[in-house]
C-alpha cells in the first residue's frame, strides 16, 4: 500500500521542482530578448 | 522580471500550494482504494490538460496551414511539446496507482494502449519536425501529422465505453463518479495544471519566437557581410 507521507512529498517534490523550471524558463526569455534587442541594435548600426 | 510576471508567478505558486493542501489534507481518502485515489487528482487533471494540449496543436496547425503566420506553427509546437511532458506523467501516475490497485505496472487495457500510443505518435511529432532542415515544410508537415495524430484523443476518450476494459470511467456523460468533496479536488487540480499549462505555453512560445527571429537576423547579418566582402573584394 502507499504511504501517504512519501506520496505527500514525492508530490511536494513535482511541484517545487515545475515551480523553479517556471521561473528559470522566464529568466532564459528575459535574456534570449535582450540577445535579440542587441543583433537588432547591432544590424541598424552597420545599416547606418 | 515585471510586476506582472511576478504577480503570475506567484499566482501559479499560491495554486500548486492551495492543490496539495486540497489533495492530501482536505480531501478524504476513499472508502476502498483509501490514500492511492490521490493519485487521480494529479493523473485525471494530467491527462485532460495533455489531451487539450494535443487538441491545440491539431487545431492551431491548421490555422498556421491557412493563415501562414509562423507564430501559430510555433504554438503547436510547444503544446505539442508539453502535451508530451504532460503524457508522460500521465503514463507514470497511472503506472503508480495500477501497481496499488490493480497489483500491476502495467496491463494491456484498451484506455493505457491508446494512451500510449499517442505518446507515441507525439513522439514520432517532434521527431517528425526535428528531422526536416526546410523550416516551412517542416511546418507543413507537422500540421498535417499533428491533426491525424489527434484521432486518438476521441479514441482514448471512448475506449472505456467500446472496449470494456479495466480502466475506470470517473467523468461520463452523466457526471462525476465521486463525492463532491473529490470533485472540487479534481476541478482545482484541473485548473492549476490548465493554468501551469497556459504559463509555460506562453513563455515557451515567446522564446521559440525570438530563437526564430534572432537565427533569421544572424542569416541576415551573414548575408550581408559576405557582400560586404564581396564588394570590398573585387
């Protein structure tokens, strides 16, 4: 039988875990977006 | 991070906290399976958000199929993607409980087979996409696969009526095979999976997005050095 106290923290773990993944994947856009502004910023200066 | 990302954030955190609260602690154990049904509440409200995740993708590749906007291909893409993730965990959970309930990992029931096979068949998706070089056929292709794919979702859906196999009916025609108390359980579970689902979809779309946009401005960028070059040559 399963024990509620290992299914508790196995499902503690899960979400813990998704919640951090969240976070890191909205830091990655936040610099993936900042790498585009700068090409952007680099190609309209090699245009002037 | 903006004021807004943080208040989204910190919503789907309260929601995961309000979920287990309601899973492991309001809600009562059941009268025969006892503390196992817990795992319904994370595997019924996996599978509803991968089946529509799937559905989306099938849906949003043929919107990309008519409108030809790249940003509807990039979407399908990655709720195939967490469909996937999403599968996955169902594949598991219900894994978990069959080993408590039915004292088997895994059985060939009708309603596991077909699941399984659309892990498959997602699988065979992303392969599919990663395997074609030329962007806009790669696209093309994975829209056509993507809503033939999603035949077996109505197929999952009534295995357990066509077939008869073991695997329990819990949400029919008629409602929910449960007490209120496990209803409200599920609904919420549902929701913060749905709400987990709409955030990473989100974000993940934004960054495919701008991946895409920055290879197309480096192609430029090499484009036009090589004339520079070029020019500078002769």
């Amino acid at each position: 039988m399963i024990m509620l106290g290992y299914l508790f923290a196995a499902a503690a773990v899960v979400w813990v875990g998704t919640f951090f993944y969240v976070v890191a994947l909205l830091q990655r856009q936040r610099r993936l977006r900042l790498e585009l502004e700068d090409v952007k910023r680099m190609l309209e200066e090699i245009k002037e | 991070m903006k004021k807004w990302q943080w208040t989204l954030i910190s919503l789907l955190g309260i929601g995961m906290i309000v979920s287990q609260y309601l899973d492991f602690i309001a809600s009562p154990p059941e009268a025969q399976m006892g503390n196992v049904v817990r795992i319904l509440y994370f595997h019924v409200a996996s599978a509803i958000v991968a089946f529509t995740a799937f559905g989306i993708t099938a849906l949003l590749g043929l919107v990309f199929l008519v409108r030809k906007q790249w940003i509807w291909d990039q979407m399908a893409r990655v709720s195939a993607e967490i469909g996937m993730v999403y599968t996955t965990f169902v594949l598991i959970s219900g894994s978990i409980w069959g080993d408590a309930v039915w004292n088997t990992w895994w059985t060939w029931d009708p309603t596991l087979t077909t699941t399984l096979i659309l892990w498959f068949l997602y699988l065979a998706y992303i392969l599919l996409r990663a395997s074609i070089t030329d962007r806009e056929r790669a696209a093309k292709v994975a829209s056509v696969y993507g809503f033939i794919a999603a035949i077996d979702i109505p197929v999952i859906h009534q295995s357990v009526t066509w077939w008869r196999g073991i695997h329990p009916n819990v949400i029919t025609m008629q409602g929910f095979n449960m007490p209120p108390m496990m209803v409200y359980t599920l609904m919420f579970s549902f929701v913060v999976f749905l709400g987990l689902y709409a955030v990473i979809l989100w974000i993940s779309t934004m960054m495919a997005k701008d991946r895409d946009d920055l290879n197309d401005l480096r192609e430029l960028a090499r484009n036009a050095l090589a004339k520079y070059d070029e020019r500078v040559g002769s």
